[in-house]
C-alpha cells in the first residue's frame, strides 16, 4: 500500500501572527524609548533591522507662495521661513517628527544637535497598529 503525505494542518492564522509579533515589537520599542531593559532576545531581534536605511530630513521652517511669486524666484531670493533664527528645527525620520534640535556648522557642514525625542513616538506607532486592525475588521477582517 502506498502512503500519500499530507501537509500538516496548522491552525495558525497569519494575520494574528504578524499582530502578535507587531504588539511584542512595539511593546519592546517603548521600553526602549523609556531607558527600560529589554531581553537579549528582542535586543538582537531589533538590531537585526540595523542596515536598514531610512529617509531622515531636517525642516527649518515652512512658508505659503502664490505661483506667481514662487515663479519669480531666482538666484539671490530671500524666502522667509516661520521660524526665527535660533529657533528648534523639526527632525523627520520616514515623514514622521521624531525629535527637535539646534543647528550647527561643524567643519563648513551644517548638522544637527538633537535637543529633545518626542516621547510620542511609541503611542503614535501603537496608534497606527491598532487603526489598522481596527480598518481590517471592517472589512470583514480581509487586509
């Protein structure tokens, strides 16, 4: 008689996974974020995502233009900003505001001393997680 494999049978759903592994990750990013210790096995889960690069960008401050004006631009322009000289500039990981700072010239290039990490960093990520679950459950739990 020949016997025929069958795959096993898992009652694993993967969604729930992915939600369980989001829920521990986020968990260990907030203790992080608050001088917390973590284990050595999220510690290493973490630093596994060490390579990988992100979009940082530094915002001096913002203006409105008409067309008209911004057509007018041309080299020499002075663009007035919202911010006063002096002012914190706003430091955007992936578009989102994590941290404020000073600018400063090292070596004729401008850089940034972080003065302050927003701490709502974690709940907005926890916010998002959540919204998510919140949008698959109303499409009948599809996502």
């Amino acid at each position: 008689m020949s016997e025929t494999s069958t795959p096993p049978t898992t009652d694993s759903d993967p969604i729930a996974d992915a939600e369980s592994a989001l829920d521990s990750a986020e968990a260990s990013l907030a203790a992080l974020a608050a001088g917390e210790p973590v284990d050595d096995r999220v510690r290493a889960g973490l630093e596994l995502l060490g390579d990988v690069e992100l979009d940082v960008s530094i915002e001096l401050g913002r203006t409105s233009m008409l067309v008209e004006d911004v057509l007018k631009l041309r080299d020499g322009s002075v663009v007035e900003l919202d911010k006063l000289a002096g002012d914190p500039v706003d430091v955007f990981v992936n578009g989102r505001r994590v941290a404020r700072g000073e600018v400063l010239v090292l070596n004729d290039n401008f850089c940034i001393r972080v003065s302050e990490v927003l701490d709502e960093l974690p709940q907005r990520a926890a916010g998002s997680a959540v919204e998510a679950r919140e949008r698959r459950a109303g499409d009948g739990g599809e996502g």
